[in-house]
C-alpha cells in the first residue's frame, strides 16, 4: 500500500471518528438546549450568526488552502501569513463591534446589540490557531485535528447546557460558541507551536501568489456565506424572531450531518487530491468514489429523518417544536441533494482553479438568492423549505455541467451510478417503515413506535447493503482481519 494512501486512510479514519463524536455531542445540546431555551433564543442567535459567519470568512483572507495547494511554502512565507491573519481577524472582530447597532436596526430587534458585540470575538480567536490547523491537514495528521476538535466541542457543550440553566437564554449559545473557539485555539496552538513557531517577520513579498489564490477562495466563502443565510436574513426580517427560530431549529438539524460532513470530505479530499492533481484518471475515480460514500452515508440519514420527523420532534425535542415538522421533512429532501454537490470544492481547489470555484459560487448565489426570495415571499417559512429543493435540483445541473466535465471529462452515468445504490437502498428502508408504522400505529405508544421505527430502518437498510453490497462488507471484513493480525 502507497504512503499516501496509508495516511488518507489514517486521516479519514481519525477525521471519521471526530465527525461521528461531534455530531452525537451537538446532537445532545440540540436536544438539552431544546427543552430549556424558547424558539426566540434561537431566533435571536440566528440572526447573530448572520453576520459573524460572513465575516468570519473573511478572517482567513483566503489562504488556508492556498498553504495546502502549494508546494513551496517556506518558513517566512508562513510567519508573513499568520502576522497577516491577526491583523485581519482583529480588524474585522473591532467593524462587527461597532456594527451592531447597524444589525439591531435592520432587523427592528433591540435584544441583538450585546450578543453580535460578544461574538465579534469569533472572528479573532480562531485565527491564533488557524495556521495550525492547516499545516496539519497539509500533512495529514488529522489525529491532531479530531482530538482537540472533540474536546473543543464538548467544552462548548457543557457551557451551553450550563449557561442555558442558569437562564442566560441566548447568551448561553454565546458563551458555548466563543468557548468552543478559544478552547480549539488555544490547544492547536499549544500543539503546533512544538513543531513550528511563528517570526516576528512580515514581509510583503511571501504574500505573492498567495493572495491571488486567496482572493478567489474568500470572496466564495463570502458568497456561500450569505447564500447559505439568506434565508435567515428574509425570514428573520420579515417574520420576526419567533418564527426564525422554528425554521432555524428545523434546518439546524436538517443541515447537521451535512455540515459535519462537508469539512470531513474537503479536509481529507484537498490535500489527496493535490498530491495527484496531475493525474485525470485518478482524480476521476477517488470523486466519484467519493460521491458513492456521501450517498451511502446520507440517504438512510435524511430519508429516515423524513419518514420519522412527526414522532422524533415531540418525542426527544418537546412539543413546542412540533411548528417545525413539516419544515423538517421538507428540508431532509433538500439536504440530501445538497450532500451530493458539496464535494466540488476540494476538487476545484487541488487543481488551483479557485477562480472557476468562484464563478461557480456565484451561479449558485444567482439561482439561490432569488429562489428563496420567491419562496419566501410567496409561501412563508414552508415556500422557503420548497425553494431549496428546487434549488438544489439546478445547482447539481450546474456543478456536472461547469465543474465537473472541465476537471475530471464527461462522468455523467458514473455520476448517477454512484449515487444511486444509497439513494434506492435507502427508499427500500423508508418502506419497511412506512409500512411498520401503518400496522404498528393502533397497538404501540407514541414512544415506543418511534424507537421501534429506528430499529427497524437501521436493520432493513444494513440488510439490504449487505445482500446487494457484499464488497463493502468484504472490503471491511478484511480489514478487521489484518488488524487483528497486526495486533498479535
């Protein structure tokens, strides 16, 4: 087996174990936060991020995966890069500051002045540790990443649960938000300090070619930003906190395995891909490898969290969440669709085309900023939900079409092929439930119909993998024996 192999493995297994963890943590504050905080916290918490997210994208101008893409980065080149993050992290954190009182006005909120003023923080912190982070993923030792990733997350998650008892409403997302950040920083700087340490050095010249890359790369995060929190700008403008909060908890927990999985594709992709960027066939190949495994991992996720939204709301949420059902159901079918086109980033960014990553952002931002205007407008919070299916629907269109062809040739059925196993795999599941559901509805509990629906969804769909997938199991078997072999 290549070196480069072993470590992708090595990193995808660590990166895997990071993300699995993570999402059980945050599964757990959404379900504490849930029964403790009221819609409006949300609401109110939506609206902030609004603006931290976008500018918390411009922190890093840009140059984490210019750092990757290169080969040639030298010790100046970095120490002139990690001067240059502080200044603008700093700079950034002190406009959100003084913005806020511009923030509180757009959306006619009061309640908004303090907590946009306390995370203007998250646009500084991160950046002591940032550089960190990346010379990591450039090495791939993600090891590294994922243990202070989990730690860092469960530090936010008992200060969320603790601040929420404590009644501090939506100041306790603030504290779990900025504690989160400065606990990541703080040990991938103690980490990566050991094994580099920055110059006081700045020089103009080793920012060449970096900026350039970096440009591109930020002003697409800029835009994905604001395309990703459109909906959040309408809504919480025009329908106020209340009814924000229903649609941001619904798509906070539509949108979770797919924002979990996005970092964990891009962080193991981009530097493998990097390293064979060169070499058509097998970028071809490890993409749409790729894309089979979002699809196995995604369909029993998002299709499950379709069939069983009715009885998983009231049950381990509370009633008071039930307004958000339907827009649950909805939203799965659109995240699911987006799961499948999210992996275009690290492809386009190995190849250094961030300038097309960028004019592809922005076809994104053409459909999706007037699509979920329109559905907005015309239908509320659910004309929203129904927009990003449509949505997602034209960008797969557009990705194959602009990105995908021009890199790696015309894939078009190995596109659909790879995708379609989990897909069908995960509709045979969704019909044993259903199916279950009408027979067992009259004879068990609420409760114990939920947890029975689960069940049976996870056996049906692990069966079905394993009579139509054999060499997943085979694959995973062998695997499982050569450890064993190594240990003894």
């Amino acid at each position: 087996m290549s070196s480069l192999k072993k470590k992708g493995i090595k990193a995808a297994k660590w990166s895997s174990v990071a993300t699995i963890v993570t999402i059980v943590i945050q599964l757990l504050q959404l379900v504490a936060l849930s029964r403790i905080l009221s819609p409006v916290d949300y609401g109110l918490m939506s609206m902030t991020m609004v603006v931290v997210a976008a500018a918390v994208n411009l922190t890093d101008v840009g140059i984490s995966n210019a750092i990757i893409h290169r080969q040639d980065v030298s010790r100046n080149h970095l120490s002139s890069l990690y001067i240059l993050n502080l200044a603008t992290g700093a700079f950034i954190a002190g406009v959100i500051y003084f913005s806020a009182p511009l923030v509180v006005w757009f959306y006619q909120e009061p309640e908004l002045l303090n907590p946009v003023r306390w995370m203007a923080l998250l646009c500084l912190l991160p950046a002591f540790g940032q550089q960190f982070e990346v010379l990591f993923r450039k090495e791939l030792k993600f090891d590294n990443i994922a243990k202070i990733q989990i730690v860092s997350y469960f530090v936010g998650f008992v200060l969320a649960v603790g601040g929420a008892l404590a009644g501090m409403g939506v100041y306790a997302l603030v504290l779990s938000n900025l504690g989160n950040a400065l606990v990541k920083s703080a040990l991938l700087v103690m980490q990566g300090w050991k094994k580099w340490t920055p110059a006081l050095h700045f020089a103009k010249k080793d920012l060449k070619g970096y900026l350039s890359f970096g440009v591109y790369q930020m002003s697409s995060n800029v835009i994905q930003s604001i395309m990703s929190n459109i909906d959040y700008i309408l809504i919480g403008r025009i329908y106020g906190t209340q009814t924000l909060g229903y649609y941001s908890f619904a798509f906070q927990l539509c949108t979770m395995p797919v924002l979990k999985l996005t970092p964990l594709i891009n962080t193991v992709s981009l530097p493998i891909y990097a390293k064979m960027q060169d070499n058509i066939e097998r970028l071809r190949s490890g993409y749409i490898k790729t894309i089979a495994l979002v699809s196995y991992l995604n369909a029993p996720i998002y299709l499950g969290l379709l069939v069983t939204a009715p009885m998983l709301v009231p049950f381990i949420f509370g009633e008071k969440w039930e307004p958000s059902v339907m827009l649950i159901q909805v939203l799965a079918i659109a995240m699911l669709l987006r799961s499948l086109i999210v992996p275009i980033q690290p492809l386009l960014q190995a190849k250094g085309r961030t300038d097309m990553y960028f004019r592809y952002t922005l076809m994104g931002m053409c459909v999706q900023v007037p699509g979920l205007a329109i559905g907005t407008y015309a239908g509320g919070i659910m004309g929203t939900c129904i927009a990003y299916v449509v949505i997602q629907l034209i960008l797969m269109v557009i990705q194959y079409h602009y990105a995908m062809r021009r890199m790696i040739g015309p894939c078009l059925g190995d596109y659909v092929r790879s995708m379609a196993p989990g897909l069908a795999y995960g509709l045979i599941m969704v019909g044993g439930v259903v199916l279950l559901n009408v027979l067992s509805v009259a004879v068990f509990s609420q409760q114990a119909n939920f947890i029975i629906q689960v069940a049976l969804g996870a056996l049906i769909y692990g069966a079905v993998l394993f009579l139509f997938n054999k060499e997943l199991f085979q694959n995973l078997k062998n695997r499982l024996i050569s450890k064993t072999k190594l240990a003894k």
